[in-house]
C-alpha cells in the first residue's frame, strides 16, 4: 500500500481522527487505521486440533471464536471496523502429497475481507515430511451504523482440500487477535 494522502496524514494528526476506508489506487478497499484499537479482544488456545478424514466440509474450529455486538445500546458502539489476525502452527498431508488447509475468519455469517466467492484460502500446503509450521491470516470487515444490536461473533473456520483417505490436517498453539474501532 502507498503512502498516505494529505488528507490522512492530517487525520492522523487531529485528536478527534477515525478510522476510514481508502480506495486511493486500488480496486479493492483497504483499512487505514490512524488512531489505536478501542478494544482488543484475544481467544487463544494450546490444545491440538487434528482431522484424519477424506470430508472437505468448512467446520469452526474450536476456541477460535470471539463474541461480538454491534449496534444498539448493549453495544460498545453502533457500527465498527474489526481487524482479525488468526496465527497457528499448522501440518497438512494426503497420500498424493497434494492436500492444503484452508482457514476463513467471518463476522456471523459474513466472510471478511479480502472474499473470496471459491473460497480459496490456502492456509497451509501439504509437505513431503509433514513438519509442523507457523502460519498467520489478516481479515478485517465494517458493519455501518445500525440503531439495532447484532451479534457479528468472529470464528475460524477450517477445510482441507483433498478427498482422499487418510488425508490429515492439525493446528496447535493458536491465536486469535480482533481489533475493533468504532464508528
């Protein structure tokens, strides 16, 4: 991404600046934060996930979600921006040596940004020795204002790519970072 407009580096500078979208020299919108997070919110979890299925099915997976509220006077605010980072250690095989885990973070039902409408998010590739190793994924997406509150809780969803039997995927010592600024 470039470097800031005047426009931003002056909100950047104003005690009252808000985050805001900058579509400047790109086809899809990106986040620029000029202010830090209201709230940080964390899910972490220690315990090995592991599959040993031919299923490719999207399934949550477990400790990886946070609750979230927007709108409505229950809310921290009426409408937001929520940055996600998801970072585990991961290992994915197959017998062909050809399988990849595939991880999505949504807000509800909603995938977050960048979507992808094949749901193509290649996580980890499986190896030849299937060594465990550390991978990370930034999502982000907005909810407008809304006088109504809606629960937007953030999870991580995970599949493999391969049909075959026996094809394994783990994750291990995982984390789950949300960051929210409010509109």
């Amino acid at each position: 991404m470039g470097g800031l407009s005047d426009e931003q580096t002056a909100l950047g500078s104003c005690a009252a600046s808000k985050a805001q979208l900058s579509t400047e020299g790109s086809t899809m919108p990106s986040f620029v934060a000029t202010r830090p997070p209201d709230r940080t919110y964390i899910a972490s979890e220690t315990d090995r996930f592991e599959q040993r299925t031919a299923d490719k099915t999207w399934r949550d997976l477990p400790g990886a979600s946070i609750g979230l509220l927007v709108g409505g006077p229950h809310s921290p605010s009426y409408g937001a921006y929520f940055i996600a980072t998801f970072s585990a250690e991961a290992l994915c095989s197959s017998p062909d040596n050809n399988n990849v885990l595939g991880v999505e973070i949504v807000f509800g039902d909603e995938q977050a940004e960048p979507k992808d409408a094949q749901r193509n998010y290649r996580f980890a590739s499986a190896s030849k020795d299937g060594e465990w190793a550390s991978h990370t994924i930034t999502r982000w997406i907005k909810f407008e204002h809304q006088m109504d509150y809606q629960r937007v809780n953030c999870k991580v969803r995970v599949a493999q790519g391969s049909a075959l039997q026996d094809s394994y995927y783990g994750l291990q010592n995982y984390v789950l970072k949300v960051e929210r600024y409010n509109l």
